[in-house]
C-alpha cells in the first residue's frame, strides 16, 4: 500500500530515469519501420553556448534538450511506478 509521506527526491529520479530510458529508446526505435513515430519529438535549448571569458577562467554555458514520444511514455510509466511503490 503506498503512503502520502514519500520522499520527493525518489519522485524526481524516477521521472529523469524514465525519460532517459524512453529517450534511448526512441532513439533505438527511430531505426525500426513500424516504431519510428516513438522517436518523434522536439529538440531546443542553447544552440550556441554562452562563454563567460575572465581572462584567468573561460566558463561555457549550455542546455540542450530533446524530448520525443518514447520519453514521454517513460516518464508516464516512471510516474505510475512511483505511485504504485
């Protein structure tokens, strides 16, 4: 039986390890015929980095993220576990 005092750090691994799970497999699928729509998704972030240059340390910033259908499926199915533990 699960209980209401779960922890929410548990609740945010199982969401980034179903997203990338589903991610890798999205990406596995896209070479399957009948399962390339499980690697339909969006890709953004910076393109470019930002770089913060202080002429004793060079600092580059970056975020690029690409979700597709298989990660969202894993996120959901990541969320349905967690409740079910």
């Amino acid at each position: 039986m699960a209980t209401r005092d779960k922890n929410i750090w548990i609740l945010i691994v199982f969401i980034l390890s179903g997203l990338v799970i589903g991610g890798l497999l999205g990406e596995l699928a896209a070479r399957v015929d009948f399962l390339w729509w499980l690697s339909y998704g969006q890709e953004f972030g910076l393109t470019n980095p930002i770089v913060l240059d202080l002429n004793i340390i060079r600092l580059t910033f970056g975020l690029q993220l690409k979700i597709n259908i298989a990660s969202i499926i894993g996120m959901a199915i990541a969320i349905f576990i967690y409740r079910k533990v």
